[in-house]
C-alpha cells in the first residue's frame, strides 16, 4: 500500500451532526409522521391549494411553452425562408449591380463629370419616379440640361493639349521672341535659350 493511504484522517462525524434536543431520542429515525394538525417545523400552517388555482397555474405555463415553441418554429422557418432566399438574394444583388452600372455608363455617354455621376443617377431616378414616360437617357439629359455644372467642361486650353505631342505639353506655349533675342541668335547661332 502506498504511504500516503495509511495516513486517513479519521474524524468522528457526530460531532457535525446537528444537535437534537427535543423528544426524539433514539435508534435515529427521523421520518416525520402525518400529525392532524398540518403544520411545518416552524409551528406555521401549510398553505393549500384549491384544484382552480392548480389549474391556473398549469394554464399559465402551457400557455408559456407554447408560445415558445410558437417562436422557435418561427425562427426556423425564417432560418429556413432565408437558407432557401439565399439564391434569390444573390439574384437580386447580381440585378441591383447590373442596373447601377447601366446608370454609370448612361451618364458618361451623357459626358457627366466622375464626381457627379451618383448625383445624376439619383436625380435621375428622382424624376423617372415622378414621370413613368422618362426612360434612364431622357431623365439623365433632363438632368444635365437643368443642371449643366455636372457636365464635364472641356475648355479651349484643353482642346488644344489633346492635339499637342508631349513635349509641346511639358513646356507649355512657346513664347515669342522679342526683336533683340532675335538679333542676337542670328549673330550667335550655335546658343539655345
């Protein structure tokens, strides 16, 4: 045997054993008998119940369980309607994102401005809403025509560097030269200004 199992501690459990006093002394035997005055240890009398409070009390939790399983039923049918609408909440994104780039592309054929285009789009959407004979372009060219600042502006300036090689770019616009620099590039003219 190991060491440590000879080394028990032996203890008398009597003495944590509540201390009984009264009348009951003996073999130990404390079942309690049916006394005809129905009172608890206390001296206090038990509280009865008639068979209608019973019965309210069994409707009440009846009532609670089917409820519950009202709501659970309800949650897995909407867990259910969603796993089955999964499919069709894919369709519908797909249908949403086709339709928000065919108002992209209408508004840059329409030469709408980048910043502007979600601008357009809403206002364009606004009054579709309003007049069911708008289709996407005629709404979008209402749109630009009441508000031309979402037009893309092309200035002379611009036009004029879209035809230029890169070079003409960079540097800008060659300026003239006055008559003196003239003269003196003829007399010197292996210097570049």
């Amino acid at each position: 045997m190991p060491k440590h199992m000879n080394n028990r501690y032996i203890l008398n459990l009597q003495l944590f054993a509540e201390d009984n006093t009264g009348d009951n002394t003996g073999d130990g035997d404390d079942q309690d008998d049916d006394s005809e005055d129905e009172t608890d240890e206390n001296g206090e009398n038990e509280v009865k119940f008639t068979q209608a409070d019973i019965d309210k009390a069994i409707a009440r939790t009846i009532a609670k369980e089917r409820a519950k399983a009202e709501r659970a039923a309800k949650r897995k049918a909407k867990n259910e309607q969603e796993d089955g609408s999964e499919e069709d909440k894919e369709k519908r994104e797909a249908i949403s994102k086709a339709s928000k780039l065919e108002v992209k592309v209408a508004c840059f054929e329409a030469d709408v401005s980048k910043d502007s285009v979600d601008d357009v789009a809403a206002l364009a959407h606004a009054y579709m809403e309003m007049d069911d004979s708008l289709d996407l372009e005629d709404a979008i060219e209402k749109v630009v025509k009441k508000y031309p600042h979402f037009k893309n502006k092309v200035s002379d300036n611009e036009e004029e560097t879209r035809q230029k090689s890169w070079g003409e770019r960079q540097n800008g616009k060659k300026q003239q030269m006055s008559g003196v620099e003239a003269a003196f590039l003829k007399k010197n003219p292996g210097l570049k200004i």
